[in-house]
C-alpha cells in the first residue's frame, strides 16, 4: 500500500452540511476502491490564487490515505465531475 494526499478545493458558497457531504463523498471513493483513509485536513477557507467560475475563496481539504497504486486514477476520474469540487489533486506521498 502506498501513501496519497488527495487535497481537493470546495465551493464557498454552499452550506456548512453541503460541504461536509462533499468531503464525506471523497473519503468513501478512496474506501470504495479499497483505499484506507489515515486523516483529513480541514485548512478552512482560503483565498485563492486567481478566480476560479467567478468564485476568490474557496474551502481546502488534505484526505490522506493508502491505497493500490491504481486507486488515484479512479478516484480523480470521479472527484472530476463532482459537484461543488472546485480543484482537486492527488499525489504520492514521499516514505
């Protein structure tokens, strides 16, 4: 099993229980494809860089997890058309 930090970027503008929805949906593809969630990072609201769909802030979220080294490229082709995910990546994390 290997290490992966999926950060993923949320709307702003919805609801407190919208976004806990979000987050819940992305832990449950990473344990849908025999992934173990380790941790969630919750950073809060942020500024973002540069606008994105006429939003500046959104809500950051680190999901650390192990899985198979085919899980990341599921879970990314499902976080891609969710709802409200603003940005999303997945990377591997160093041992």
């Amino acid at each position: 099993m290997t290490k992966y930090e999926l950060a993923i970027v949320v709307n702003a503008k919805i609801e407190d229980d919208e976004r806990a929805q979000v987050v819940e949906r992305a832990k449950a593809l990473v344990e849908r494809f025999g992934g173990t969630v380790t941790d969630v990072d919750e950073w809060g609201k942020k500024r973002l860089a540069y606008e994105i769909q006429k939003m500046k802030e959104g809500y950051y979220y680190f999901i650390h997890f192990e899985a198979d080294a085919l899980v990341p490229g599921e879970i990314e082709q499902r976080i891609r058309i969710m709802d409200n995910v603003i940005r999303y990546l997945c990377v591997k994390q160093e041992a």
